[in-house]
C-alpha cells in the first residue's frame, strides 16, 4: 500500500481541558488532541492518510464541549477538500436546542455524518430519547447522511442496546457501529451472527475495528471469507487521539492482507460512505 493510500473513517478534532476521571486528579488522557485545522492536516500529512472523517472530540461528561466543536469540524472540511466533517447530536431532550442547531448545519459543504455517542447519556430503547433519535435520522435520510454511533461493552452502548437504532432505522439511513462492538462480547455477537444477518436482511450498516481485540479482525477477516459477505461495509478508523494510528494500521493490514478486503476497508468503502 503505498502512501496517501488510505482513508480513516473515523478521527476527532477539538482539545478538551484536563478533567478529575473516576474520583481521580484533572487529567488529559487524549494528549494528542488537536486544537486547530493545521495541525490536523499536518497529522494527515505525516500519516500519509489521503482522506478523514473528523468528529468532535469528546470524553468529558459536558456535551457542551462536543457541541462547540461541530462549528471548527465543518470550518475543517470546507478548508481542505480531504476532510469530512461529522456533527456532534444526542438524543436526549435536554439537548434539544443544541441538537436543532448541529442539525441546522447539516447541509453544510463537506458534512457526512451525525455522531451519536450515549457514553454522555441517554440510551437507544429509552422512549424519552425516541422523538430526537426520530428527528436525527430523518435527517440523515433526507441529506444522505450516515449516523455514526458509539459502541463499547455494557449499559446503553451495549450492541444489544445500539442494535436497536440498526433494527429500526437501517433499512434507511446508513448506520457506522464505531468499534465493532468495543470489546469481547461485541465482536462475538456481531462476527458469530448479527452484523451478517443485519446485511442479508438489507440494512445498511458498516463498521470500523479500531478498539478492536486481538483476534477480532482476523476472525471478521475469516467470516467474511467463508460467507462472501460483508467486505464493502468495514473501513479502516484510528480514533486519534483516543486510539493509536499505527496500531490500528498495522491490525487491518495484518487481518486483510493485500486482497479485495483490504482495498475496499482502507479506501473504496469511505468513497463510498463518505466520499
């Protein structure tokens, strides 16, 4: 693979103040976040990565913070023609007003996708979230956008809660399952069935394996191999500054190889979903 020969469906922008995690002292585990659109070219550049999804940074439990920083993703993609913005929303009706407003930038040049995330609150299967969960795929249906979502083992995250909003809503709207399930009991339930079944039933969901443990992508490698499915919906994410670039290059291209997986995961499949 040679260089600027690869995209990254998945990386955040915007620097975040050190916060007390878990009881503990203010801290900045994202020590490599990006507080302006040059450096985050600069990254690209270095990389080699022709083209990014970028997302608002978040961790810290203040959606505000994401929501100040869909303005910068959206300056980000009309300044360089190789970055996607996608717009922080949530479904929870105390964000109400500012999700209106990241919904309002949706048309914008180079928007591609609305990020859900319900590690700051909220769950999929939670009534009280169905009318703005409603109003942001609408949304994304309407514009041809993809609604990017947050996995990880457990509580609303959980791909038994998250599988929800594919059940409901991804006949229609392109749905990225972020992490492949994040975790042991994801990657078991979406690689022995679900994301395979999801696909035969015509839902269009797609995923990224940044997170992913060890055996993951060479066990979906293995899986789509033998059924014959399922290579035009993985694209290779590095999560920075959450995840490792190099680390997650280096899993991909060891599970892939150099075959018809690999060319759709680290480039065609962005062109296709975000391009």
């Amino acid at each position: 693979m040679t260089r600027f020969d690869f995209c990254d469906a998945h990386r955040h922008l915007g620097s975040m103040l050190a916060f007390p995690f878990y009881g503990g002292p203010a801290v900045k585990p994202d020590s490599r976040a990006r507080a302006t659109i040059a450096e985050l070219i600069a990254d690209l550049d270095a990389e080699g990565t022709e083209r990014a999804l970028v997302i608002p940074n978040y961790g810290v439990p203040d959606p505000a913070v994401s929501f100040s920083f869909n303005e910068l993703c959206v300056e980000a993609a009309a300044s360089d023609d190789r970055i996607r913005a996608a717009l922080w929303v949530s479904p929870l009706p105390r964000d109400e007003q500012r999700t209106r407003a990241a919904l309002a930038l949706a048309g914008e040049p180079g928007v591609r996708a609305l990020k859900l995330s319900f590690l700051l609150g909220g769950d999929p299967t939670d009534p009280h979230c169905r009318p703005l969960l409603d109003e942001i795929f609408a949304t994304a249906e309407a514009l041809d956008l993809v609604v990017h979502v947050h996995t990880s083992p457990g509580a609303a995250s959980d791909i038994d809660n998250v599988g929800a909003l594919v059940d409901d809503y991804g006949h229609r709207v392109k749905i990225h399952l972020v992490h492949f399930g994040g975790g042991m009991s994801g990657h078991i339930k979406l690689i022995g069935s679900r994301f395979f079944s999801w696909i035969e039933a015509g839902k269009h969901v797609y995923t990224d394996l940044s997170w992913a443990i060890g055996f993951a992508p060479r066990w979906l490698a293995e899986e789509i191999s033998r059924r014959g499915i399922g290579a035009d919906r993985v694209l290779f994410a590095s999560d920075e500054p959450w995840g490792d670039h190099g680390a997650e290059l280096a899993a991909l291209r060891g599970a892939a190889g150099d075959g018809e997986l690999a060319r759709l995961a680290f480039r065609e499949n962005f062109d296709k979903l975000y391009g």
